[in-house]
C-alpha cells in the first residue's frame, strides 16, 4: 500500500510551505491565470512569510 502527498500549487504561491505548515500560519492563494507565461510573475513574486 503506498500514499502519496503532493503540494504543487500551493508551493508556487508559498516558497516557504513547511515553515508556513510547522507555524499553521496562513497559506497564500495561487493566481492560475499566471500559470505557464512567460517572466516572473506568478513563479518568483510571492511574498515569503516573513514579508508579510
């Protein structure tokens, strides 16, 4: 029997998902209408819990 866990969206929006986890702080939404375009927006332009 295997299980398998995935979080693939919400690391996008949450670069820092297990500290965010570890400290049940709030998880950021992902804006879907960004993904797969070209440039930054939507991959690196998330806030990381300590900027918010």
């Amino acid at each position: 029997l295997n299980d398998l866990v995935a979080f693939g969206k919400l690391f996008i929006s949450n670069p820092d998902l297990p500290k965010r986890f570890e400290l049940n702080a709030n998880i950021a939404q992902w804006d879907e209408s960004t993904f797969y375009t070209p440039g930054k927006k939507g991959y690196t332009d998330y806030s990381l819990l300590t900027e918010i």
